[in-house]
C-alpha cells in the first residue's frame, strides 16, 4: 500500500546522505530499507519509547510516496497507538510520525554500514 510520508528537512538531508553513502536507488527504497530493518530487528522500545524529535516537531515540509506492505503498516499503526505520540490530524501523519522516529533512530543508534550492505 502506499502512502504519503511527511518529512522534516534534516531527515530528507539524512536521507539523501544515506543514498549518497550506501549508493542506493533513490528516498523510497531507503525509508523502505530503514523500515522493515527497524521494525524486525530491533527492540521497539528502544526506538519508540525515548522521544527522538529534532527539529521543529510539527513541522512536516517534505512528502513522499512510499509503498510498504501490510505487515509493516500494521506494525506502525499498532506502535502509534501504543505510544505516547501527539495527535495528527491523518492515519499518513501517524505513519509518517513513525518513519521519522526510525530515521532518528536510525541516525543516532544504527550502524549504517551494516544495515545498507
């Protein structure tokens, strides 16, 4: 299913680095790298339970289409109401609210290396 992931600045630049870096095919494939390796290898709490937010928190300047498959938005809706996030306004800002929390995750916990070799 696809949907549309709001995206701050500093985690389109992070994500231009990490395609950059890792020599990927473009925004999609690494959210979709950052994710599914996120969501099955690594303890939720220690990514959802800290708030992660930087920036400023309700800013959303970019939006991109993403297709992630079922069990993966499952898992993220169920993480969303799990956790103590704010209210958006849409199921794509919750989603999109997760992504960033695993790119920040990703950013400040991940061996990059590993995850996109």
């Amino acid at each position: 299913m696809k949907i549309n992931i709001h995206l701050k600045d500093e985690h389109k630049e992070f994500l231009d680095q990490v395609i950059n870096d890792h020599s990927l095919k473009n925004t999609e494939s690494s959210i979709q790298s950052l994710v599914i390796e996120i969501l099955e290898n690594h303890e939720h709490e220690n990514v959802f339970g800290e708030i992660r937010c930087i920036g400023g928190c309700f800013s959303t300047d970019d939006t991109i289409s993403v297709e992630l498959n079922d069990e993966h938005l499952s898992k993220m809706k169920e993480i969303f109401k799990k956790y103590e996030f704010e209210n958006y306004d849409s199921e794509d800002e919750e989603l999109s609210k997760i992504v960033r929390s695993i790119i920040n995750y990703a950013d400040q916990e991940v061996d990059l290396e590993k995850l996109f070799s």
